[in-house]
C-alpha cells in the first residue's frame, strides 16, 4: 500500500490508460453516498448498493437517532434551571413528563425521513441504487444478493463490474457471550429506541463516548442511571479536564458512577437484569445498556480474497487518500478504524472518489477534524491534545478559562465548562483547543478555523467578538494566551 507524505497532493491513478468510469459503492453511510455524489458528478456510471437503508447507521441507528434523543433531554437539563432564572413552577399539573413512546417514534420518524432525503438526493443525481447486500468477487467485481421488501435474498446475484469499487460498509456494537443483548432488557444502542416505557434503572456498561451519551440523555430523562466504568474515570481517553467536569455533572445530578468496575457477565431475571462485575458485586437494574465498542462490517464481503488487507480486529486498511492494498479497491467510514466520526467517513468518501477518478487531492488531515461528544454540557475538542503535545515533546502554552465568568454563560445560568487552548511557543500558532460547554459543538469552530488555516493567538485575540456571546470566552481565552506567550 502507498503512503502519502502530510499535505502533499497525490496524482489520480488510471486504469487500462484511463480514468476509471464504472464505480460500485457498498454501503450508503455517509462515506459511501457522499463517495457516490462526488463520482456521479465526475461524469461516471455510479451503482450504490446498500442492504438497510440509505445513510447508513449514522442516519437510521447511530448518529441522528442518538442526538435526537439527546437533543430531547437536553430540554430537561434546561428546564432544570429555570427556579434559578426566577421561573416558578407550581402544582403537580406544572411538571414534565417524559412520553418515551413518542419521544423514541419522533426519532425514528426523523432519522427515516433523513434516509428518504438521501435517498431522494442520489437519485436525482443519476445514482443507481440497488437494494441488497454486496461481496467482492475479486478487486474489480461485485456480486449483489438482492434484498426484498421484508428483507429476506429477493432474486438471483446480480454481477457488477467496477473499475472502482468503495467499501464503506460501517460497524456493528459489539457484544460479550456473556452479555447477549434479547433487545427488551439487555440493549444495545440500536435497540434503544424500541423502548416504549422509561427505564426505571438503566445500567450503562462502558464510559466511553456512546456511554457517557447515552448516560447522561437518560439520567435527564429522569431514569436512575448506574454507569459502569472499567477505567478511573468516565470518557478515559479524552482531555482529563474535560472528563472531570462531565463526571462531577453526572454525580450533581444523581448517576452513579462505578469506576474500575469491569462488567463480565449480565442476564435477565425476569422484569430485570442483573450485571455481575469482575470483583463479585452485582448491579441490579429493569435495562442494561451494552456500551463496549464497535466491530467492523467486513466479515463474509470476500475482501482478503480479493486482496485487500484487513487489521487484526477487522478493520481495513487504508492510507490517506482510502486506498486499500487491492489495485481500484477504496474504503471509507467506520469499518477502516480510521477515526469513526461521520464527518470523517464523509471525507474520506469523498477525497476516494476525487483521487480514483483524476483529480489531485489533499490527503486526509485528521489533525483538523472537530469532534464533538453530546454530553450536557458538550465536549468538542480540535487538533492537538494536551497528552498528545507533551508525549511528543512539543513547547506549548495552554490557557483554560472557566465558562462560569462569562457574562453571556451568567444570563444562561451555565457554570459548568470551560475553553482551553493550546498554542506553540514562539510562534503562537494555535495547536488545538477543547471546549466544555452547551452547543460547545458550535463554539469549537473559532478554534477549528484557527487550527486548519495556522492562525495564532493574535489572530484569534484580535478578531472582534459580540457581546454578550459564549464565543467571546475564545477570544478573551487568546488574550490570555498571548500574555503567557510574551
């Protein structure tokens, strides 16, 4: 497999003296139809195959379910606030109650008519859609089972020929033999929102990103939440600070949190389930959220047959610009294990088709993508990491301001949260910045700009903001900055 040093454009291969024209795209999430937008509207004969739905997880199970229902709790912490703000509410009729079955069929609703907006953009661009399941039947053919409207094999193979095939097939949750999710009491997160009745005690395994998430949308909904952490700490692998303020939230509000406390074993007993951890303690709940991770979508598409080179847990390789190791073969999405983010199998999608059909392109930079992780409050983090700066040796000044002595954050009644910047000495130039506050997935953009265009605190520091605005923390973070820098 060919890499690509940092920032350099690479040259469009060709095939057979030309650039490839027919492409199949397996899998519409959204590195495959984005993949499939770009190639159609490079001229060429784009064929989609996707067995679930268009969009993929991210639209149907994962991404916009997920921060719907989010989104729908967000109003309780809202709400919690309101005697702060000298809004009174009196009499039992004067409370909010959480009508799950309609909260879980509005998400549904809305991620199917996300799907159905998809699938109406392809097909206006000329996008061939198939409806079935795809295997690669060496790197430059794939053979389509048709799917039928109950889901069942529909027909006979189709046989597609392809001078580029795009892989971007996602990942399923992982599941421990011990801990089979039934989807009534034992849960994964894509069976969350069959749920019809509010779980009285949810125990929450794994305090990673979809954990913490989904902990928290359920502690605001008014669950008792018991989360599981096999680590110190909830959300082990991101900024320290960060993390502590969102633990410290979660306990404010009632969760408990069980930290190194590795769950090995959970079962159903009845109306309930019974989590048994490692050191012999048992959790008792009524539902058991199984938060452990993803797998890759790879297993049985004939991809090592064909010559494309998969990672010990599955996943496939690729390098900057979605190259696999199998000539014309392309991969995007959750199951490279690049970083599993839509916003990043998007780009990959795309920066695939651009390069496999003759254009130069810039390989993918992932030290310029903005993640946000939907707790209440939000984090969002972009670029460098304080842990990644010093392991690599780097001389940096970092600034963290409390969100609290904004006056903006004061209006909002917010206390909690904070934006922290990172910067090199020196030059100043902003290395990476995280944000811990409400929409913080919205006020981290200052800094992502600053970050993908190598601005420095003055630049930030000097660039008006308006006041009163939670943005103005970034700038006023900068000016503080730019004193430690000299």
């Amino acid at each position: 497999m060919t890499s690509s040093p940092a920032g350099q454009a690479v040259p469009a291969p060709e095939i057979a003296g030309r650039p490839a024209q027919r492409v199949v795209v397996v899998g519409g999430g959204p590195g495959g139809y984005e993949a499939a937008l770009v190639a159609r509207r490079s001229g060429a004969d784009v064929t989609l195959v996707e067995r679930t739905g268009l969009g993929g997880a991210a639209v149907l199970t994962d991404v916009v379910p997920s921060k719907t229902l989010i989104a729908t709790a967000e109003w309780m912490t809202v709400a919690e606030r309101a005697g702060e703000l000298g809004i009174r509410r009196e009499g039992p009729d004067h409370g909010h109650v959480v009508d799950l079955a309609r909260v879980n069929a509005r998400v549904v609703e809305l991620a199917r008519a996300q799907s159905d907006d998809v699938h109406a953009r392809l097909a206006a661009e000329g996008v061939r859609l198939v409806a079935g399941t795809g295997r690669l039947d060496g790197p430059s053919r794939v053979l389509v089972t048709p799917q039928a409207s109950d889901g069942a094999p529909g027909g006979p193979v189709e046989v597609l020929e392809a001078d580029v095939v795009l892989v971007s097939t996602g990942a399923t949750p992982r599941t421990l033999p011990e801990a089979m999710p039934d989807g009534e009491r034992i849960l994964t997160w894509t069976q969350l929102y069959g749920l019809t009745v509010l779980p009285e005690r949810l125990v929450v395994v794994g305090s990673g990103v979809t954990g913490a998430e989904f902990a928290g949308a359920y502690n605001a909904l008014g669950s008792d939440v018991v989360l599981v952490s096999s680590r110190d700490h909830v959300l082990p692998g991101e900024d320290a600070d960060a993390a502590a303020v969102i633990e410290e939230v979660f306990a404010g509000r009632g969760m408990t949190v069980l930290g190194r406390s590795r769950a090995v074993a959970a079962e159903r007993t009845g109306d309930g389930v019974r989590v048994t951890l490692a050191d012999g303690r048992v959790v008792e709940g009524t539902h058991c959220l199984m938060a452990v991770g993803s797998v890759p979508s790879t297993a049985g598409m004939g991809l090592v047959e064909a010559g494309v080179r998969l990672g010990p847990h599955g996943h496939v390789e690729v390098d900057r610009v979605s190259r696999t190791s199998a000539r014309g073969v392309y991969a995007a999405g959750d199951c490279t294990g690049v970083l599993p983010l839509a916003s990043v199998a998007a780009m990959q999608g795309r920066i695939a088709m651009a390069h496999a059909l003759g254009g130069a392109v810039a390989p993918l930079d992932l030290g310029t993508v903005a993640a946000t992780i939907f707790t209440a409050p939000e984090i969002a983090t972009v670029g460098a990491s304080e842990r990644s700066l010093t392991a690599a040796g780097v001389r940096f000044a970092q600034v963290s301001l409390p969100l609290a002595r904004n006056p903006r954050a004061k209006m909002l009644g917010i206390h909690e949260g904070f934006v922290k910047i990172f910067a090199a000495q020196g030059s100043g130039i902003v290395l990476g910045g995280v944000v811990v506050a409400p929409r913080a997935g919205e006020l981290v953009y200052p800094l992502t700009v600053a970050v993908s265009q190598r601005l420095t605190v003055d630049d930030l520091a000097g660039t008006p903001t308006v006041y009163p605005s939670l943005s103005g923390s970034v700038a006023e973070a900068a000016r503080v900055l730019r004193g430690q820098l000299g």
